[in-house]
C-alpha cells in the first residue's frame, strides 16, 4: 500500500518513530479473515481516521491497538516497541468506545477518575481530584463533578467519555464511532469539538467511522478499508483527487463512472473508448497504475467537473469531450444546481454546475443541451473483477 507524507515510513526512529505501527497484522476469528494482512502507521499527533463499511474490520483493529485481542499473525508497535503481546492496561492508549457506557450508579467525578483509582497504589485523593479537574476542563465540563450521568445531556455523557479516556494521559487516543449515537446537529458540534481538542493537546487520534463526511472533514489521513485490507491511505485531498480505484473514488465523494477501453497513451493523457464507442481521454491518477492499452478500465469523472452549455460550440475549447444529453432532474442546492442528465446510450450521469457560471441556471428538465469534460477530469481506473 501507499504512504503519504503525513504517515511515517515504518522503521524510522525518534520522533519520527510512529505511535502506532502495524506490520503484516492479520486477525482470523475461526474462518473469518477480519484484518487482512495490515501495514500502517500512526504519525505522531495526527488525526486519522479509519474509513469503512461495516464487518470491514475497523474494530478489530482498534482492538488489537488497544490490546483486548491479539493478532494471529504480524505486530503491533507503540512507539517503536513491540506490544504484541502486552496486555491492555500495559499500553500507553486509551479507547472510547461507540456505546461510551458510562457507569450509571456513579456520578462524573467518579466515571472520569476509575481509571486513576484502579491503579495499585492509587494515587492520593488530592492529586485525583486535580487530574478529574484537568480532564473535565480539557472536555469543557469544568464544575460537572458532582452531575450524574443522567442529568447530562448525550454530548455531555460523550465528554465524560472522552475525559475519562484522556486522564490516563494516553499516547494514543482510539475513538469507535464515538459520535456515532448522537443527532446531527451535536455531532457536528462534537466533531469541531473533538478537532479542537486533538489540536490542544497534541496527542494522535484514530477515529473509526463509516461517514465519509466525518472523516474527510476532521482527519490528516484517511485510511479506506474494504474486506480486512486497507486500500488507500493518504490526506482527504489525496483520496478525493487520486482515488487508486473504483471503490475508493465511489466511497469518497460522488462519481460518474463509464465503462471503456484503454488505448495507448503519451504525456500522460491515456485515449479511452467507452463501452458505446465514444472515444475520448482521461488520465492516471498519480498514486495509481498505469493501465495496459487494451485493458478494460473505469472512467470515473466528479460531477462538478462537468461543463454544460447550450450548445457544443459553447462549451470552453479545452472541453475536448463533448456529449449530447437530455436534462431529466434538476435540484437547486443554493449555490450550485444538480442536473440528472441521460445520454442516448451511456445512460444517466449526474452534472454539478455553481450558478456564477455563465448559463448555469438556465436550463429546464426537458432541455436538450452539451456536456463535457477535459481530459484531466477523467480518472482512468483499473476495473479488477473484484470492483466490477
Ligand atoms: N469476536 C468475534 N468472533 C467472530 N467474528 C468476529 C468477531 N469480531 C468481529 N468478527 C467479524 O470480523 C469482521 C470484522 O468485524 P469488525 O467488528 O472489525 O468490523 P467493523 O468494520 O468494526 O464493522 P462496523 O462498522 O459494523 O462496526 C466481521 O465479519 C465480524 O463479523
Ligand atoms: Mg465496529
């Protein structure tokens, strides 16, 4: 798989040393292979998320971070040393899990020093009731102590999760769909929330979602798992702009896809015929192969890198792809209008056009207009039988 810069090479040192490594982890349970042979690694202090759909392994892993379950085979290191085999209370990481399970009978102050309290010895009660102090401020619950946890709204319960996690000081802090039980508008609120707070203090984040929204918005790296793998690690940007395949340009943001044929190409513009024999051009993405000429491909363009005009001849000179369609839909969305549009043989596609663009907003369902695109819009991706 690919690195990114923000995600350190393995077996670098000091600083460099990631937080988190994982090398060739795999996970059986009886047949099930629930993590397939996973390379990564955590650089220090950065927000990354793990992005999947669901049974993709993204607990599994978290777990094995943690310590509650032990790979089957490969390692796992924290902070350059192998904790394969270490226990959970051993390892400088803290989780907070999707149910955030709050003991009911205790009241915050409690929930958020068990942690401290567990410890053999304990610490002195004084220095507890700071550190409960500390972690509460941190999670913007400072005066909370003494609230039990049913008088606390669900993003107060979520913080005192999060406090609880954070008051053992942990290296690494692993968050299983955390924001995942409250309504949007407090998950939004939690997401700044949780943002703001990895940015204070400094200490890595791994985050475990299935929302693409909540990943691409709040993480330096996104790693896309599908079955066990992890199929593209690398910043939003990255993953949007230079998906390494179908499944990743499918799960981030929204694509227009075509079936077609590649043909030899130079200067990195590959010649593609689609499957209705329309022949037209697209391009590598930089992280992904090069496809052979002959091979079966993916044409994958974003629908907001679609030009429409009245007219072909309208359509700007660099625009070399140009297709007849009829509007079906057309969805006002404020700054940006969303057409539906159907071609004769290639079928429906969606096009996006921002309403400062000349004649953006002009046309009507019903209305026979051109489309197009430049041939550094189109993604030419490799269609392996596992994506068809
Ligand atoms: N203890 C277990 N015993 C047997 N199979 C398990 C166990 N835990 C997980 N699995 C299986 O391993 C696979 C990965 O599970 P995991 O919980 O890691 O998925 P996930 O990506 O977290 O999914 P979700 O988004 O639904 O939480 C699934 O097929 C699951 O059924
Ligand atoms: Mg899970």
């Amino acid at each position: 798989m690919n690195f990114s810069p923000a995600i350190a090479p393995a077996g670098a040192a000091h600083e460099d040393t990631p937080d988190v490594e994982f090398r060739g982890v795999s996970k059986l349970y009886g047949d099930v292979r629930a993590v397939d042979g996973v390379d990564m690694a955590l650089k220090r202090g950065a927000f990354v998320s793990l992005l999947g759909p669901s049974g993709c392994g993204k607990t599994t892993c978290l777990r094995m971070m943690a310590g509650f379950e032990q790979p089957t085979t490969g390692q796992v290191l924290i902070r350059g040393a192998d904790m394969t085999h270490v226990p959970a209370y051993r390892r400088p990481v803290n989780m907070v899990f999707q149910h955030y399970a709050l003991f009911p009978h205790l009241n915050v102050e409690a929930n958020v020093s068990y942690g401290l309290r567990q410890r053999s010895p304990a610490p002195p009660a004084s220095e507890v009731k700071k550190a409960v102090a500390e972690a509460l401020a941190m999670v913007r619950l400072g005066g909370y102590e003494r609230r039990r946890t049913w008088e606390l709204s669900g993003g107060q319960q979520q913080r005192v999760a999060l406090a609880r996690a954070l008051i053992n000081r942990p290296a690494v802090l692993l968050l299983d769909e955390p924001l995942a039980a409250l309504d949007r508008k407090l998950r939004r609120e939690m997401q700044i929330e949780l943002q703001n707070l990895q940015r204070n203090i400094g200490i890595t984040f791994l985050l475990v979602t299935h929302d693409q929204e909540e990943a691409l918005s709040m993480s330096d790296q996104v790693c896309i798992m599908r079955d066990g793998k992890i199929v593209q690690a690398g910043s939003p940007r990255e993953l949007y702009d230079e998906p390494v395949d179908r499944y990743v340009a499918d799960f981030v943001g929204r694509s227009n896809f075509f079936a077609g044929r590649a043909g030899s190409g130079a200067n990195g513009t590959i010649p593609v015929t689609l499957a209705n024999g329309f022949a037209t051009q697209g391009r590598s993405p930089t992280t992904a192969a090069v496809p052979r000429a002959g091979e079966t491909i993916v044409l994958s363009i974003r629908p907001e890198q679609m030009v429409m005009a009245g007219r072909a001849a309208d359509l700007p000179g660099d625009v070399t792809s140009r297709l007849e369609v009829v509007l079906r839909n057309r969805i006002f969305l404020g700054e940006h209008i969303e057409y539906l549009v159907e071609h004769a043989t290639l079928g429906e596609f969606l096009v996006l056009i921002p309403r400062q663009a000349d004649q953006g907003d002009r046309f009507a369902t019903g209305d026979t207009v051109s489309v197009g695109w430049r041939p550094k819009a189109a993604l030419v991706l490799r269609s392996t039988a596992a994506q068809a």
